[in-house]
C-alpha cells in the first residue's frame, strides 16, 4: 500500500505540473511512519524547506486530491 501513496502522489504531482526534480525534492522529506505502516509522516524542516521552494502548496493540493488529509508542521 505505501507504494501504490507515493507512486499516486508522484503522478499527481506530476500532472499539477511539478518538476520531476521538484517531486523527488519533496519525497525526499516523506516517509512511511514506524508506528503505524498505513501513515506517511514528514520531516520536521520540511515545511520551512518546501515553502521557500513554493513547494509546500502543491503537496497540499495533490494530497487532499487524492483522499488524504494535511500535512503537520512545526
């Protein structure tokens, strides 16, 4: 199942426009949680890093595209 998010969120993203240097920048900072294998959880500096890439916007919209909820930041 975490394959087929990520594997989503890529194409999503893909389609919205985003670079493929983008999405790998982006998934650089996502990873499947060690508490819970149905959950992807982010890295605490990947808002700050993603916003000042005009970044953090497109995840958003390509995540609540595809059924899922917001990221959380710090």
């Amino acid at each position: 199942m975490e394959k087929d998010f990520i594997s989503q969120l890529r194409l999503k993203l893909r389609d919205n426009g985003i670079s493929l240097t983008d999405i790998d920048f982006i998934l650089t900072f996502i990873s499947p949680s060690q508490m819970d294998e149905n959950l992807w959880v982010m890295d605490n500096k990947a808002y700050k890093e993603l916003a000042e890439h005009g970044l953090w916007e497109p995840l958003l919209k390509a995540t609540r595209e595809l059924g899922g909820g917001d990221w959380g930041h710090l």
